[in-house]
C-alpha cells in the first residue's frame, strides 16, 4: 500500500509538471525562468505535503528534508535538476527529484526512521543550452563558479545576464561573486542521481533499471581544421593533391579501427565527428577541397583511453602532413574527467536490486550530470538509471511508471545500508 501511495504521488507531480511547462511538442523549464521556477514550487509543494523541511539556498537549490535519527550526522543526499531543454520531454532531471520525494514519502508511511537525514535535492541549470556553463547550478552551490560568473553568462535565449535572471527568480548573485557556498562536499554522506538512461541500452536489454559505473569523461575539439590546397579538380594528379577531405575520411577511418580494437579489448569509448564541412564561398564539384572544418567528441570512462586517442590524433597528423600536405589541427581542448561511481554504493544497489527482485545491469552513462560535481569533489556517488523510450532531450520521451516504480524499490531496498 506504501509503495503504491508512493509511485501515486509521483505520477501526480510528473502530471503536474508536464501542464505547468507545457511547450508543444515538449515541455520548456529554461534555467532561471518560468518553467523551472514553476517545477521548484510544485515539487516544493509535494515535499511540504509530505511533512519534509524545505529550504532554498541563495542561488536557488531546493532542499527537502526527511529528518533522521542522528540530525548531527552528514545526511545522504538524492536529487538532480529540474530544468529541461526547450520543447524537450518530462523526465530528464525531474524523475530523479520526484524519485527522491516518493523515496521520502514511502519511508514517512512505512515509519522507517534512517539513521541521518535524507535530503532531497533540486538542484538549477544543469541543461547548458540555457547559460554556456557546465553544471552552473550544482556548482554554483557548492561555490565554484567564477565569481564573474553573474555578469558574463547570458541565457541563450534572452540575452540578459546571469545576474538578471536570478534576481528577477528572487535569489542572490553576489552569492556567487563572492565564492560562497550552501553545500561542504565533507558534510555529505552520499549522493545519489536517479536519472532517466538517455540512449537505447536498457530497451534493448529489456531490463528497467541499470546501476551507473561512471560518467564518461570527454576530451572535445570544437574547432578542427584540416588545412589542404585547393586545386582544379581534372587538371591536378592524385600524386600532386592535398586534399583536406581525402585527409579527415582518412582520420575517421583510423579513429573508427581504434574503437573497434578497443571494444574488442573490452575498453570503454565512444567516438563522434559530429560536424564535417567544406566552406561554401569555395567549394565547388570541380575543385579538389582544401580546407575542411571538422568537430570531435571522445568519450569514456577510463582517461586511459582518452590519453590513447589523444596519441593516435597526433600520429595521424604527423601521417597527414607527410603524406598528404594537409596540416591536420584540432584546435582548442577541452577536458572533463571521469568520474567512477562509488564501489560501496553500487555495491548497496546490487544488493537493493536483489532483494527487491528488479533484475538490473551495469553500465557507463555518457552523458554528464551533477552527480559528476559530486564525485569530482570526493562525495562518495552513485547513479541509478531508470529505462526510458525514444531517448531524452526529446518531446517522445517515454519511461514507464512501472519502471519508476521498479527503481525506487531498488532505492527503498537499499537506501538503509547506504545511509549506515
């Protein structure tokens, strides 16, 4: 009966989101702004009918507390971010908060009494097309955005600054200016980031729930040139070309046996060339290309691997140049780092899993999330995947209540030894 008035509770709040930020096709919550702010409110609303504390911070994270039995201990902490891309679906961040809140809900029925307090969080901007920042309201909370940070990041869609925007929400700037913080990674026991899966694995797998090893690391190139001649397409020999396209298919190609070889070795990667093009004011069918811009975007769990392809990049620009005349620059890096979920708590959601009977899997998440600034600051995180359609950041996304129902009996199953 619990767990029924538990998943009952989270349908409720899904619905409620879903009108409150309708966008058709999707659902918009841009960072800062009507949507996200009406998401806060509503989950604020669930939480306070529960019988949970809520509190906000100066930058806007929403904490909801479940009191334990030991209020001086570090608590264990469950949330994500509940805003959405525009015209995006309903569950991405949003599923693991109201996975905290009927996490909350079923312990307060079933009279059970954890050893610390359990804090559900939701956390701000995590979706960058809003503001250019990596994890901005995760981070913001824990002091780590540059202190110009309110004055410099504009959102995306409005043009005005970050400053502007959280001062017409109500919260405080100079917060962030002045590097403080509303969270001590020191005085957290655990965090945990139930999070829709945003690719196919778990539907191909048939399975509702998959346990998180680690979030992808990614080594990014947004400004690849390969740098030829242009030449008349009849009239110059292969021997005498330099041909930037010839050169860039020639580095996919290598980049392609690479992750085959490291696939079959069982190392984790994944690789994209995700923008290839000649520039239109020169290339014509008749003309050999002799420049050509291109993107790359590698991914894995494992920095090795990362370290590995990085070397291969440099070898086929050394081939690139010697054998082609084409100077292969992949211009400006940018580096996020894994980030390994913790042994303990994979460990304690296995066992969950066991115990509750929902059959799960393990693997790496390649997308980032705030549980990575967790991680990255040695709070001991782990993430749970909840199967989800059609992938994410899309009006089709699809998890099934049946499967938001599966996971959070995993959490209940767990959430004792975790917070031992």
């Amino acid at each position: 009966m619990a767990a029924d008035a538990a998943v009952r509770l989270a349908e409720l709040v899904f619905a409620a989101l879903r009108e409150a930020s309708e966008d058709p096709p999707g659902v918009s919550r841009a960072s800062y702004g009507e949507g996200e702010r009406a998401a806060h409110a509503i989950c604020r609303a669930a939480a306070e009918a529960i019988g949970l504390e809520v509190e906000a911070d100066p930058v806007g994270t929403l904490s909801m507390t479940l009191p334990g039995m030991n209020r001086d201990l570090p608590p264990v902490v469950i949330g994500s971010h509940l805003d959405a891309v525009p015209h995006g679906g309903n569950f991405d961040g949003a599923a693991g908060v109201v996975m905290g809140l009927a996490l909350a809900a079923r312990l307060r029925r079933e009279g059970r009494l954890l050893p610390r307090d359990l804090v559900v969080l939701g956390i701000r901007a995590e979706e960058m097309c809003w503001f250019p920042m990596l994890y901005l309201g995760s981070r913001a909370a824990f002091g780590l955005l540059p202190p110009e940070a309110p004055d410099t990041l504009r959102r995306t869609d409005s043009g005005r600054t970050l400053a502007e925007h959280m001062a017409e929400e109500g919260f405080d700037p100079d917060f962030i200016r002045q590097s403080r913080a509303s969270l001590d990674p020191a005085f957290i026991h655990a965090f945990l980031e139930p999070h829709i899966e945003q690719g196919p694995v778990l539907v191909e797998a048939g399975l509702p729930a998959a346990i998180v090893t680690g979030i992808r690391g990614s080594v990014r190139f947004r400004h690849g040139r390969a740098r030829g001649a242009w030449a008349h397409a009849g009239a110059v020999p292969r021997q005498g070309r330099r041909d930037a396209v010839l050169a860039v298919a020639h580095l996919a190609g290598a980049l392609e046996r690479f992750w085959t070889e490291a696939e079959a070795e069982g190392r984790d990667l994944v690789l994209t060339m995700g923008e290839v093009s000649t520039d239109p004011a020169m290339h014509g069918p008749t003309k050999v290309p002799g420049e050509v811009a291109f993107t790359l975007d590698i991914r894995s769990e494992d920095a090795a691997v990362l370290q590995d392809v990085e070397a291969l990049l440099q070898e086929e620009a050394a081939e690139a140049a010697a054998g082609r005349g084409v100077a292969l620059e992949t211009g400006p890096r940018l580096y996020v780092p894994p980030a390994i979920m913790d042994a303990r708590l994979r460990a304690a959601l296995a066992e969950g899993a066991a115990a509750a009977g929902v059959p799960v899997m393990s693997m790496a998440s390649g997308a980032g999330h705030d549980a990575l600034t967790f991680a990255g600051l040695g709070v001991p995180t782990a993430m749970l995947f909840i199967r989800n359609e059609n992938g994410s950041h899309n009006p089709a996304e699809a998890m099934a209540m049946a499967d938001f129902a599966a996971a959070l009996d995993v959490l209940a199953a767990a959430i004792g030894p975790i917070a031992a």
